[in-house]
C-alpha cells in the first residue's frame, strides 16, 4: 500500500531512513551559535525586531537554535498583531519539533522540522510564518490543554485547526522490541512529547512478558503505537481498532512506515486493511465484538485520560482473557 502525505510532499519516510543519523539531526555544528535571549522577558526589550529575519542567528549549515526560530516566529506575531510588544517566547506558541526525539539540550533546527500551535493565531499571520520561517512546517491553532480526538461514541470529537503548511509530525518511540517512529496529522491526533521512558510501553512490556506469540487486541488503538509494539515484540496476530478514523489513517501509515506491508480491504464486511500479521477495524468496540470471531491473549484498552474505562473493560473481556488498561 503507497501512502503519501496529504500536502503532496515526501513527509512521510520508512521509519529506517528517519532514525539514520538521528543523534545528530538536532546538535549544533562547530560554527553555530545561540542568541542569548531570556525567555520571561518582552522580546522587544531584547533585541531590535527590525533586525530579525531569515539571517537572524543563522549558520552556513543550515541550522538555527530553538530560541533564535521562536523569536523569528514571534516577531511575525508581534508584526500581525497577534502578539503586542510585551510577548516573551514563554507566551508565544508551543513548539512541536519532527522527528521529536528525546534530547537533554535545546535543538538546533534545520528545514521544516517544527509544527507550531497557538490559540491566538489567525490564518493571515500563519501564512507569512510558513512563507518566511523556513523551520516551520505547519502552524495549528488550538488549545494545547485540550486533547484532539475523541473519547468514546458518545461524545463529539475536537481537533485543532491547520491555518498553513503541513502538520504531519514523526515522534520517535524507544521499545525494548526496536525503535518506532510514529506519524500523526497534529490537528487530529493527540499530542505526545517525547521521552526517553514510554510508561505506555513499560506496562505493556510486563503483559507481553507472560505469553510467547500472544494474539493481541489493541482496543482503542490511535496512531498504532501499543499494537505495532506487539507487532516488534512477535505477536502471533494484532488487531488494530479505534472509533476515530484519522487515528486509522495513522495507523495505516505507521504500519507501512514500520515495516508491516498494509493491504486495503476489497470486502464489504468491516475490515479496514490487513497484514501478514494483522487486521485494522474502526468501530465502536461494542460492535468489535459481533465482527471478530477470535479470542484473544491480551487485550489493550488505552483511554484519553479522566475517561471511566469501565464499559470497555467490561467489553474487551468478552473477547479476550487478559485486559490490560494503559
């Protein structure tokens, strides 16, 4: 199955290609440097804004640091009106950087390699960020206190806004079973910065622990992280389930990404796509279980957080002997 960006360009990459040379994607080289600039401090009481553009802390390698693209963006804010001459960098937006990868040093960043959200944007301002910050590939708005998506079939969906470019992010994921990069479209899926412990993997790690070649149910599965983790760790089959269609779409893309050939469906039945080793649905899980003729060994229920888990629980025991809720 060839999947392609939603934007047209080559964003999406086999996990493989990503992580070559990972470790050096966000160092700084020998002639970079940083603008010693105070993040709780008006950024025009810093530096003459006049004098930030493309050059503004820039380096012949083609990277800048973090702070010196934040100040970028913001005076851009501060020029639209979106932002008044009191902004500090603290304020401005929150900085999602591609591949996120867990790192103990601010990252110098090269071409589009950071999405941005604020809840402040408008589309004009958004436009001329993408245009003039060649580090930014897509600028969102939205509330980063909110959680994109959905948290059950009774309740209505919320995503965040794509006012420019392109929100396709790569977030790197360390499994005991080998590393995992997961692609998510922003807007749609849920925020996750990344660290170098996943508490997600470490609880599914001692399930896993108890089966050789377990069947796998991944009840609400997002992007795919926890069933393509069964899938590394040696899963016998996962089956991949979510009611919220773009987390599908992830899915299906993280798997191909991953190295797990996917296979739309040509049925009528409910199956989405297949694998050697594995099904995708999107339904509800109650009606999951009149469409999966199978008993399970684990079965994941992995929840938006303050949700009851109770109903799924419940429903995921009917399919498989052991739930374990993440």
């Amino acid at each position: 199955m060839e999947i392609s960006c939603k934007c047209g360009n080559r964003c999406i990459k086999p996990v493989s290609e990503v992580l070559k040379d990972i470790d050096l994607f966000y160092k700084p080289c020998n002639n970079c440097k940083a603008e010693n600039i105070k993040k709780f401090s008006p950024l025009a009481d810093q530096i003459n804004l006049d004098k930030i553009d493309n050059s503004f802390g820039s380096c012949k390698c083609g990277k800048r640091h973090l702070d010196v693209v934040m100040s970028h963006v913001l005076k851009i804010m501060i020029d639209e009106g979106i932002k008044d001459r009191k902004a500090n960098l603290r304020n401005a937006c929150v900085p999602l950087v591609t591949p996120g990868y867990p790192i103990n040093s601010v990252p110098y960043l090269s071409e589009d390699s950071l999405v941005i959200l604020s809840s402040e944007m408008d589309k004009n301002c958004a436009e001329k960020i993408v245009k003039e910050v060649g580090e930014v590939k897509g600028v969102l708005k939205g509330d980063i206190r909110k959680t994109v998506g959905i948290k059950d079939s009774d309740s209505n969906p919320h995503v965040y806004e794509l006012l420019a470019g392109c929100d396709l992010r790569c977030d790197i994921i360390q499994t005991p079973y080998g590393t995992l990069g997961i692609y998510k479209y922003q807007h749609e899926i849920h925020i996750e910065f990344p660290r170098v412990e996943f508490p997600k993997i470490e609880t599914l790690e001692k399930a896993l622990k108890n089966y050789d070649r377990p069947a796998v149910l991944d009840c609400t599965c997002g992007p795919g992280t926890l069933g393509i983790t069964c899938l590394k760790a040696g899963a016998r089959k996962v089956t991949f389930n979510d009611i919220w269609n773009p987390a599908i779409e992830a899915t299906l893309i993280n798997l191909e990404a991953n190295g797990f050939p996917v296979n739309p469906s040509d049925s009528e039945d409910e199956l989405i796509a297949s694998g050697d080793k594995f099904e995708v649905y999107s339904m509800d899980i109650r009606k999951l279980v009149s469409s999966v003729d199978e008993e399970f060994d684990i079965c994941i229920v992995d929840t938006f957080p303050g949700v009851d888990t109770t109903e799924f629980v419940e429903t995921a025991g009917k399919l498989g002997k052991n739930v374990v809720v993440i």
